[in-house]
C-alpha cells in the first residue's frame, strides 16, 4: 500500500501523509472523505462489516448533502479505503484520528469507555512512531489519559516508539458537514509537542490559513471548547425559546425580537431561531456531559444547567399548546394529526435527541392519532422508534400525511415543504390547523390565511 508524496515548497522536502480514521459515523467519514480529497490517503476503520461493505461499495451510509460524490472519488483514486481491521488501519497510518462516539453514560457524562479502549488496541498494534488525534468530543483529562494509556501499553509490549496526542475538537454541522470540513470556522489544535503541532499543520495546509483561524492551545483547553461552543449555542437557543413563550403570552413576536437584538453586533441575530427546542447528537449531550464535568471540578454550571431545563420545557409546552387548541373545539380522541420532518433538523436523517420524537409521544399520550413524513428521518424513526412505532402510521409523502388529519404539526423545518401545493393538500384535509413549530411561514400570509394558524412567539 503506497503514500501518496507531497512536495512542501515551503520546506523544500517531499513528505507522505497517511491518515487513518477509527469511526465511520457523522464525523468520522465526512472528514475521512474529505481529507482523502485534499490529496491524502485515508484509511477509515469501522467494526461495522455491513457499514464497510456499503461505504466499500461507494454508497454512503448516512444522508449528507455532497458526501456521496467526494466518497466515490476517494475511492475510484485509491486515496480512501476502507477496512473493519483496526491494525490495519494503524499499520498503514502515521496519523491516527479518533472519530468515534461518546454517547450519554448513566452518570450524565460522557462516556468514553470505546475511546479508552481503541487508544489500547493502537498501543498494542503500534509499530512504528504515531500521532494519535483525538476528534471525539471527550471530557476534560480525556487526552491526557489516552497518551498515558497508549504509553502503558508500549511499556508493557517493552517498545519504545514514540506516541504523541493531541486534542482536535470537529465543529462540523450535521447538514453541512462537508462544506464545514473543507472550510471550517477555526482549527482547534490542542498538543504539547511542537512535532504533533508540526504534523496538524502539514495535514492542514489545504485550508487558507489567512482565512481560517488556527489557535494552539493544552489539551485541557482544546477539550473544554468544544464542549463551551456548544453549550452556549444551547443557552442561546434556550434563552431565545423562553422569550418565544413570553412573546406569545405577551402579545409580542419573537421574531422581530431577535431582528431588534440582532442589530446590536454584540449580539446578532444567527442562531436565535425559536422553535421546538433543540436536539441531535451534541447538544443534548455535550450540555449534560459539561454539567456534569464542572460537578467534578466543584464550578456549579447554573446557565447551562438552565439551558437543559428550558429544552425539557419547550418541548412540553409544544405539546401543551397543541393540546389546548384542538381540545377547546374538538375531542382529542377523534383527531388526527400529521406530523411533517422527524429527524432533528433539515438535511440529515439523523433523529437522535429529536424533538419529534417527544412532541409524538406527548401527542400520542393524549389519545389523538399520528401520522408523520420526513423526507430522510422515517428509516431511522422505523429502526429506533421501538416503543411508540405501533401507534404511528408512516407516510410516503406529504400529501399522504395530510389526508384526512385534523391538523398538521411542522417540527423539521424541510426547505421541500416550502414549496407544497398547500392548496391541494388543504383540501384533503378534515380540518384546518396548522401549528409551524420552526416559523417557517410566519411570512407567507398565502399559506397562514389558509389555516388556523399557529407559530412559536408570535403572540396572536
Ligand atoms: C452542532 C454544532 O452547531 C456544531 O458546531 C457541532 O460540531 C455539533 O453540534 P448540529 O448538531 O449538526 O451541530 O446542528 P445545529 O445546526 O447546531 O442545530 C442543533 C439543534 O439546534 C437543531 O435541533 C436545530 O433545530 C436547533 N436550532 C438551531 C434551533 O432551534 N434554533 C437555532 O437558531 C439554531
């Protein structure tokens, strides 16, 4: 298996880059597919044999706009391949990213009992000098304890090739994640070598560092801003859903709102979205796992704690509101509600800590029937949905979803429904009401003047 050879003008030297990456999901083969496009040869490992066999095959495994062709191309260069053996990959790699998942542990935190565990076997399989990257989003200490055990395992094997951590926190988002990856907002490179922080740049040199900001810092740092950048846009988003609930109480809208606080620079009006409350892989989780690390540490972390408090609420309160509309003119049992976007936000299929998954349940709870459509989200809602999946009907497309429901329930806000013929599908309708949980159509009277119309803030 040969290198790929870069001439480096500023040094004067050919050198090869060899990059494996552990973990195939949302992060693990974005960047692997994207690094394989800047030139470098990438092996991604996965556990998963089916997974491999599809990604082998060029398919992707996961819906993300653009992956698919940089995927092919990898592979029909021979720059990406693909692998279920863990040695392997760290045989034919000189730097190893780590790209796997740390999901909620019972604690709270973060668990990463799989990162541990993949920072042994590179111990073990090690032969030759490694840089071992960190991508995971893992805890403060993570870093340090992998290079300690890594070190442990060379020791024990009587080896003395040099290891060398450091700590590369991914920013992309689901949705956008190959353009996040080929133009990032920053590059976070926490290291304590000058050699690890040499090799990052060298990895790195595809991206226009006049442009792209690239901050050196510890390991403890690097692994405590992501978990911070994260956290606030959560707060953010929690801040802006209680003012949604005030502003609809109130007779004010939060969409103006945001727009009058957004014109102060300090503050801006990006990510100020109200809607059902916030979801996916990181937030949820990232905002516990930081509670629970600053528990530890004894620094009571009361915004973010709040911030996971509003969530839960907001969620609820969609729920409730819904409930107390159809309830004042109809009986519950007797209604049928469609359900339009299932996974967390647009352009992914990803439902994990989706609100649709709460909002249907509370819907379900109080009697009234459940039809959905999400453009990309219903194969994982089908495959994970175990305990309410019995009492949802899935639809094959819009039109289908609002045949004959009483109301339509928007909670992904899909650019297709946009573009609906909301005409047509009124008229399939029982009854009219619509409650747009993103805001979509606050401004398109041609689609709210059809309907009893519902938004989030904006009081009626
Ligand atoms: C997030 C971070 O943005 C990204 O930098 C990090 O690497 C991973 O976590 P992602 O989870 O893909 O990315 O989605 P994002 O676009 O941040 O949205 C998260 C949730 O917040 C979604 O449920 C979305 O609907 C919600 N949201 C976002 C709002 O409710 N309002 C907003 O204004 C923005």
């Amino acid at each position: 298996m040969a290198a790929t050879f870069y001439f480096d003008l500023d040094k004067m030297r050919w050198f090869a880059l060899r990059i494996g990456v552990i973990g195939t999901g949302y992060v693990g083969l974005v960047y692997g597919a994207v690094m394989a496009d800047f030139g470098h040869y990438v092996t991604c490992m996965d556990k998963d044999e089916q997974k491999i066999g599809q990604l082998k095959l060029g398919n992707s495994t996961i819906y993300e706009p653009g992956l698919p062709p940089i995927l092919q191309y990898g592979l029909s260069t021979g720059n990406l391949y693909f692998t279920t053996s863990l040695e392997e990959c760290v045989k034919y790699s000189d730097m190893i990213v780590i790209a796997i998942g740390t999901p909620t542990g019972p604690d709270g935190n973060a668990d990463v009992s799989d990162v541990m565990t993949v920072a042994e076997e590179i111990g073990t399989f090690m032969l030759d000098n490694k840089l071992v990257v960190c991508k995971s989003t893992v805890p403060i200490g993570t870093s340090r304890k992998m290079l300690e055990i890594i070190e442990q395992q060379l020791q024990a094997r009587n080896v003395g090739y040099q290891i060398e951590v450091a700590c590369n926190p991914e920013f992309l988002r689901q949705g956008k994640a190959v353009e996040d990856c080929l133009s990032p907002s920053r590059v976070i490179i926490g290291t304590e070598t000058q050699h690890a922080r040499e090799v990052l740049q060298d990895i790195y040199r595809m991206y226009d560092q006049e442009k792209i900001p690239f901050l050196y810092t510890g390991y403890e740092t690097a692994e405590l801003i992501k978990y911070a950048s994260n956290s606030f846009l959560a707060v953010k988003i929690s801040f802006v859903n209680e003012l949604a609930w005030l502003s609809e109480t109130a007779g004010a809208n939060i969409q103006d709102v945001v727009m009058g606080m957004g014109l102060d620079a300090r503050i801006s009006p990006t990510f100020l979205e109200a809607g059902a409350g916030y979801g996916g892989s990181c937030f949820p989780k990232d905002t516990r796992a930081l509670v629970e690390t600053g528990a530890k540490y004894n620094a009571q972390l009361h915004i973010v704690e709040a911030a996971i408090a509003a969530n839960e609420t907001q969620k609820t309160r969609m729920v409730q509101k819904i409930i107390d509309t159809l309830s004042s003119h109809h009986d519950l049992s007797c209604l049928t509600i469609g359900v339009l976007g299932l996974s967390f936000k647009p352009e992914t299929d990803d439902i994990r800590s989706a609100p649709s998954y709460d909002i249907i349940k509370g819907l379900l709870d109080q009697g009234l029937t459940v039809k959905v459509y999400c453009p990309e989200g219903m194969r994982q809602a089908k495959l994970t949905w175990t305990e309410i999946n019995e009492r949802i009907f899935y639809c094959d497309s819009e039109a289908e979803c609002a045949d004959q429901a009483d109301a339509l329930v928007l909670i992904t806000e899909w650019g297709q429904f946009r573009n609906l013929e909301w005409t047509k599908i009124l008229a399939t309708m029982h009854n009219n009401y619509l409650f747009d949980l993103r805001n979509m159509f606050t401004r398109e009277n041609s689609v709210t003047e059809l309907f009893h119309y519902y938004a989030v803030g904006v009081g009626v």
